[in-house]
C-alpha cells in the first residue's frame, strides 16, 4: 500500500518552476533535516503534513499530522507558525476525561530561519535557525505527557517537543547540467527524547536536467537515513513524499504563492 501512494505521488511529479522542499513545519529544507537554502523573497505557503510514528519526537508515539502557515517577507528569513495534532481524551463539561481519545488537542509552534550569507561562485549559502524555541504554556490533564522519569520526558511542564537550534550550509554544483545539492548543518535539540538527532546531519539532493521541478533527496538525521521527492506543480502546489529508512512512510502538500 505504500509503494502505492508513494507510486501515485511520484506519478503526479510528471507534470510542472523551482521549488525547495517543505519540511513539516513548512520551512524549507530537506525531509526531517534542515538546509541553508530558502524561498523566494514575498513566498506564503500553506500546507500540510503526514508524520509516521517514527518520523516524529517520542511523545508522539503513534502517526500523526500537522499543518502550518509560512512566509519569506526578505530573501534572508522565513517564518512558519506549525500546529501539530495530539491525541488524548475529550474532557466533558465537568472535566472529566471520556474514555474514548482522539486528535482532540494540538502542540502549536513558531519557526525562524535567517540567512547571513548568500551562496556565491565559491562559498556556501549560510543560514541558521530554530524551531519551538519558547513555550509559555503548561502541559494540562488534557493531553498526558509523562514527566521527567530518566527517559526524557519533560521535567519542566512545558512541550516543546520540537525544540531545536541549527546552522546550516548549502553548496549547489552542476554535473552535465544536472544540478547537485549538498547541505550539512549542526543541530541541537532541547529534548532529550530528541538527542538521537544531534549532532552533525546533512545531505544530498538532484535536480536532473531533464525535469528541473522535480528534487530528489537523501538525508542523514543523526539516526535515520531518509530517502524522498518532491515537486512544485504548475508553479504553486508543492508535493513531498519521503520513506524514512526506507519504510515508514511520510508526505505532505502545501500551496504556494508570491505575495510581490
């Protein structure tokens, strides 16, 4: 079933301008990994994500969703504002938890992205960033989250589940007209249910000359290897589909336009 539905996307890839790929907080980037590369300056986009259980931090222990508004007002920065859903028991009138749950809740975030320097003839593009950076609210009764117990689950009361911080370089080279990507950044995550995608990711994306719109992509995360596509359709919808180690499946869609 998912060779289907990853068959069919890269089906629709056959059709088409240039887009960089949606991450799921509708930042660009590559799959789960971020990049130094970034939209045109006055792009908004409007999308949404499937994230497997495996693609996303540890108290999302089952698959889920998320959704997100971005835009680029400069060629050097990128905000996104991501909603993604949690499930949990709906509370009745008196608060009392029903025994049935569901995608009743959501975890909401902001996304920052700036870019200090420009790719040029013999330099990378430099950019850094963050996702979830500040929390003011309180986990409830609503949606239970375990505390700190050793695992790593929040000790302080607050989500932030998504929390990290990068920088990032892109280098982009052209063999016979095709063009290559390379990225590699630094990333820090405030979780420790995250701490398996520290350190040192990256990695390598193809335009193929033949079709520019589409991009083909394979990335390291600190712990997966994650190989994927996407393409911008006919200069406003923007297709991603990825298989995280090479089975768990995740894709999103998103519409795109430019404000100026």
């Amino acid at each position: 079933m998912k060779k289907i539905i990853i068959g069919g996307l890269l089906m629709l890839f056959a059709i088409s301008s240039k887009g960089y790929a949606q991450q799921y907080t509708g930042v660009t980037g590559l799959i789960h990994t971020p990049s130094a590369e970034m939209n045109e300056e006055g792009t908004a986009r409007i999308g949404t994500h499937f994230l497997s259980e495996e693609f996303s931090p540890k108290p999302f222990n089952y698959n889920t969703g998320s959704y997100y508004l971005s835009l680029t007002p400069f060629p050097w920065v990128e905000i996104a504002y991501t909603c993604t859903l949690q499930k949990g028991s709906r509370r009745d009138a008196d608060g009392n938890a029903e025994k049935k749950t569901g995608y009743y809740y959501q975890d909401r975030y902001f996304s920052l992205k700036l870019r200090p320097l420009k790719e040029g003839k013999y330099w990378p593009a430099i950019a850094i960033g963050t996702n979830d950076p500040y929390s003011t609210s309180k986990t409830t009764s609503k949606v239970k989250v375990p505390v700190d117990t050793g695992k790593g689950y929040n000790g302080d009361g607050k989500s932030q589940y998504f929390c990290n911080y990068y920088i990032a370089a892109t280098k982009h080279f052209l063999l016979k007209e095709n063009e290559i990507g390379v990225h590699v950044a630094y990333r820090k995550w405030k979780r420790d249910y995250c701490s398996k995608w520290n350190g040192l990711v990256g990695g390598v994306t193809l335009r193929p000359c033949f079709y520019k719109p589409l991009r083909v992509i394979a990335e390291y995360t600190g712990d997966d290897i994650n190989i994927g596509a996407d393409c911008l359709l006919w200069k406003h919808l923007l297709l991603q589909a990825s298989l995280q180690n090479g089975k768990d499946f995740s894709g999103g869609i998103c519409f795109q336009i430019n404000l100026f």
